[in-house]
C-alpha cells in the first residue's frame, strides 16, 4: 500500500498528462470526471483506514 501522498501525486500527474494531451473541451470534461472520481474513491479509503484506526485505539484504551 503506497502512502495517502503518493497516491495523491499519482492521481495529479495522471490528471495533468490528460490535461496536456486533450484536444476537445469533451476531453478536458472527461480528463476532470476521472480526475475528480478517483480523487473521491482515494478520500473514501483513507477515511475509512482512519476510523479503522481510530477505533482500533478505543478498543485499547478500554
């Protein structure tokens, strides 16, 4: 598992490449969606690590 980061950098390059290449307002539309969907998808997994986390040290201190 590659660190929050990391992940974020990849998603930006990704993103900016797609930007760079794109001929069409379609294309810089669809280079965005993607963009935006993996950037929800990294969110949603890093939260719930973080509550995994969190709850993880509850059950400690209990």
């Amino acid at each position: 598992m590659a660190s929050y980061t990391a992940e974020v950098s990849a998603i930006h390059k990704k993103f900016n490449i797609a930007v760079k290449r794109a001929k069409t307002k379609k294309s810089l539309n669809k280079a965005y969606s993607v963009h935006k969907k993996a950037h929800e998808r990294l969110l949603k997994k890093h939260l719930r690590e973080e509550i995994a986390m969190i709850n993880k040290a509850k059950k400690k201190l209990e």
